[in-house]
C-alpha cells in the first residue's frame, strides 16, 4: 500500500481521554468508527476513504508495520493505547483486534457509474434488509463473487459502522455500495441497462436455476420474515426461490445471497 503525502505522522502516547464513547460505529461529529484488522487496512488502503485518526495498541501495529501488513499516511494521528481503552471506543464486547480508527463516510456511488451490464457482474439489491450484520456479510459474498454493486434504500438500510464494516470483513471499502431513494426506480434503471430482475422468495413459482438468464442479473432480497415488499416485488421480471427442504422454513438473507451469487458465478459451468 502506498502511503499519503503530506504532513509528519503525529504520533501520541496512552490515550487516557480518548473522544467519543461506546457506540455502534458512529464517531464524533459525522465521522465513522471501525475496527478489527480487516476492516482498518482496507479503509487505510483505499483511496476515497478520508482517515482522520488512528488508535492502536503499539505492538500490535509495530509488528504489522514491520511486517509489511500495513503502511501508516505519513499525516495520519495516530494514538497509542492498551486494549482496555480501545474497547471503550466501539461496542460491547466488539472484537476490536488492538485497532481502531475514526474517517469520514465515503463519498456516494451512483448507480449509472457502476452498473456497467457485465455479465459476470451482478447487482444485489436489498430490500429493507436493516442488520448491519446481514449486510455487512451480504457484502463480503458479493465482493467474493465479483458483484458489480450493492443497492439500498438510503433510509432503510444501516449506515457504515464498525458493526458493519466488521461483518464486511473489509468489503465496505471495495464494493461500491449505491444508497438511492426510490428503490423501485433504480429497479427500472437497472431494466433499462440491461440486467434481468430476479427476486428471491420463498414463494416464487420457478428455482434460481431456472430464473437465472445468460445475460446480465440483478438479485433483489427483501428482509428476513417480511420478504420482498409488493411494490419491489412488482419492480422484478420474475419471482425466484432456493430449493431448499420444507423443513425448513427459510434461509438467513445473507446465506440466500451468498448461495445466489455463487448460482451466477457457476452458471454455464
């Protein structure tokens, strides 16, 4: 990772008054909190992510600085504190891994910049999926299996939190994530591209394997118990589910989601 120009790092002792307290991600005036290993070197190696401050525990990111698993932005703050501080800056019990940082949300994403109609590329669209647990492992799948995007409604979807970003296990800062207001005209945006609408409820009168095209595909996931609302649902070119056993009621969204884009990426095979 190449590091920032600009200003000598500024590097401080025990962060005996740290700012901010226990929370769900959200830092001080607007700013996102993250944690765990993952998810801090990928915000400190991407390049539209704005890191304001970095807390360590010294020899932890001594030892990841020497070997090579992290290089610091020359003008990055950086405090040193014990685990005991860090654990204060982020939720209870949340498996913070010695690093914390503190950086602006990143910028938004329009989905005309990132739904190019690759084949190989799908969307997935969540419907009022709200756990940021679910999300953030949704995210991790769809980054694995090369998704073109994320897309959610801007007021029914979390905002970018450590929780988040933790489940993403990095994801958050490699997948574009597109948050629109109106979900079933960014549905309609997506037909008009090109990407055959497809979405996944247990319901639906055909299985994935049969729904899915030879074309570009946008997987649409509504939230666990509610499903798909009917006016999303209205929005895609047909109605999907898993074969899985009627013992089973339903799947964890993000398991539905992983197994859909593992479909897409095997198809053909």
């Amino acid at each position: 990772m190449m590091a920032k120009k600009g200003k000598e790092r500024v590097l401080r002792g025990r962060a005996g008054r740290m700012q901010g307290g226990r929370g769900s991600g959200r830092g001080t005036k607007g700013a996102v909190r993250l944690w765990g290993r993952h998810a801090v070197v990928a915000a400190l190696d991407n390049p539209d992510r704005e890191v304001k401050r970095l807390w360590a525990v010294r020899e932890t990111l001594d030892a990841m600085v020497a070997e090579g698993e992290v290089e610091l932005p020359e003008d990055l703050r950086v405090e040193y504190a014990d685990g005991q501080d860090l654990a204060r800056l982020v939720t209870r019990d949340a498996p913070h891994q010695n690093l914390v940082i503190e950086c602006e949300p990143l910028p938004d994403v329009h989905l005309a910049d990132v739904a190019t109609g690759d084949r190989e590329a799908p969307i997935v669209v969540l419907d009022h999926v709200t756990d940021p647990h679910n999300v953030g492992a949704i995210m991790r799948s769809a980054a694995a299996f090369g998704a073109a995007c994320l897309v959610t409604q801007d007021r029914h979807a979390p905002p970018e939190s450590g929780v988040l970003a933790k489940s993403a296990s990095g994801a958050l800062e490699t997948l574009p994530w597109v948050r629109v207001v109106n979900l079933s005209r960014a549905l309609e945006e997506m037909a008009e591209a090109g990407y055959w609408r497809i979405g996944l409820d247990g319901d639906g009168e055909v299985t994935l394997a049969e729904a899915l095209p030879t074309g570009p595909v946008a997987f649409v996931l509504g939230a666990e118990g509610d499903g798909l609302r009917y006016q999303v649902g209205q929005h895609c070119d047909q109605i999907a589910r898993l074969p899985i056993e009627t013992a089973v009621e339903s799947l964890n969204v993000s398991n539905a989601a992983a197994i859909a884009l593992y479909a897409c990426a095997t198809r053909g095979d």
